[in-house]
C-alpha cells in the first residue's frame, strides 16, 4: 500500500477538528447554565416586582388608615365639647371647631389622594424600573451563544508523492548497496535478500515489505564502532557504524532510538529489530 504523503497533515486535521468539536460543546454547555441561570432569575425579578407594587399599596392602605384615625379624634373631641346653643348665644357659636373637623378631614382626603395617585404611581414605577433593571443585568451576563465558527478542513490525500517519494528513496538505498556491493544484485530488481546474508555475504541488510517499500536491520546489536553524528529534524539521532564483521561504514538510524517514539517503523526479523526508514526522516547511506 502506499504511503500517503499528507497522513500527518490529514491526522493534524481531524485532532484539531476534534478538539474544536470539544469545545464547541463545552461552551453550548456554559450558554445552557447561563440561560437556565437566567430564567430563574427573571423570575426572581418578577417575584421582586409583584412585591415592590403590593408594598407600595400597603403603604397607601396604612396612610389612609391613619388618615380615618386622625379624621375619628377630631370627630371624637368635636362632638365631645359640642355645647347646646339654647339661645342668646352667638350665631357662629361652634362654628370654629366644625371648620377645624371639615379641614382635618380635607387633609386626610387629600394624604389618601396622593397616596393612591401620584405617590402610587412613583411607586409603581420605579418597581417596573426596578424590574426591567434587573432583567437587562441578567441578559447581559448571559452573553452570546457558543459559535462553532469556520470548519476544519480535511487536506486532500496525496499518495502519488509518498510513492514516489519511496521508490526515490529505495532506489538510493539499493544504488549504495549496488556500490559497496558489485554484482550483489547480478543485474536483477532490488528485491532485496532476508536477514540471513546479503547475496551470501552474511552481511545483515535490507528486507522487502512492499513493491516499493524496504526496512533495514537496525538493531544496535548488529553493529560495532558506532559514533553519534547528528539529529534529523524529527527528532531521531544519526549514527555512523559498521555491521560486525565488515568493515564498510554506513550512516542511519538505530531500531532501539526509533521505537520509542515511532514503533510503526520498526519490525521484528530472526530476533533483531529493523527499521522501515519510508517511515523516518533518516536516510540509510554508505558514508
């Protein structure tokens, strides 16, 4: 099969998809509480309202109640001193405390008046400015609803340029055993010999795993005079070595490095790790 030479990409893609997925729910979950929050809220506030007006009408209903009391003592003490005019008084006897009884009652008309009309109305409207208030501090907490936004693209597979880029890869491989080798391949395709010798020299080298894949043997076990050389770019170290018993000198990678940070390249053949090095960005190379 070949080797798609956007998997990492495409891989990319679909966790950054699923992490925006992530939190896409989170957040329609935070929303969810906020609105949920909300109405019990509003309904706080409608509570709130429905007081603040029956408190206003108490308060009139005890103002005009106190007005009737004020209105009773007058009326009491008035009565209470009333002389009989059984002549030869003045005409306007008594006429003085009856205008205080009508002015006192004229006073209590008009308390009860405000009461229920313009001080009723303040009241009623600030309970309503109170309400409307509280209910906009409330929206505004609520914030907007969680948007998913832009959707992640999936980049196109490209497996013609993973293709290539192994049978370019192959064909070096094969041309540096070609080298250190003559003859090795005596003019045949690079199928490429198993663990057990390469064309009988007993040399452990490179196995097929494809038309156009290889993996290498690469177990440090099987190799002698190694010395640290660099570092590719994703991270695995290059060595230079000799297998044990020859003494041509090849640069790569080692099976031992490569499987604890990519054990999809590395394989297992006559008890010794090889390496797949279509799967690494390390080259194996005749120094």
């Amino acid at each position: 099969m070949c080797i798609d030479a956007n998997a990492g990409i495409r891989a990319q893609a679909r966790e950054q998809a699923r992490q925006k997925d992530a939190i896409y729910a989170q957040e329609k979950l935070k929303f969810f509480n906020k609105e949920t929050q909300l109405d019990r809220t509003q309904n706080r506030n409608i509570i709130g309202y429905s007081r603040d007006l029956a408190n206003a009408e108490v308060k009139a209903i005890y103002a005009a109640g106190q007005g009737r009391l004020a209105v009773q003592e007058v009326a009491r003490r008035y009565f209470a001193k009333q002389s009989v005019d059984e002549g030869g008084r003045s005409r306007r006897f008594g006429v003085l405390k009856y205008q205080q009884l009508l002015q006192k009652r004229a006073e209590v008309d008009s308390i009860v008046d405000n009461m229920y009309g313009r001080n009723m109305a303040y009241a009623q409207e600030g309970a309503r400015r109170t309400y409307l208030a509280a209910n906009a501090a409330g929206r505004e907490k609520l914030g907007l609803p969680a948007s998913y936004g832009a959707p992640v693209m999936l980049p196109p597979s490209d497996r013609l340029t993973g293709a290539l880029n192994i049978a370019s890869t192959a064909l070096g491989i094969a041309s540096s055993f070609t080298t250190a080798f003559p003859g090795a391949f005596a003019g045949k395709p690079p199928s490429l010999p198993p663990l057990g010798g390469f064309k009988g020299t007993g040399i452990p080298m490179a196995l097929p795993t494809s038309s156009i894949g290889y993996t290498i043997a690469s177990d440090i076990n099987l190799k002698e005079n190694i010395k640290e050389v660099g570092v590719s770019s994703q991270g695995y170290k290059i060595y230079e070595f000799n297998y044990k018993g020859f003494k041509n000198r090849w640069r790569g990678a080692m099976a031992q490095d490569v499987v604890k940070t990519n054990p999809m390249a590395v394989g297992i053949r006559d008890g010794h790790l090889t390496v797949d090095y279509s799967k690494i960005d390390v080259n194996m190379e005749l120094v």
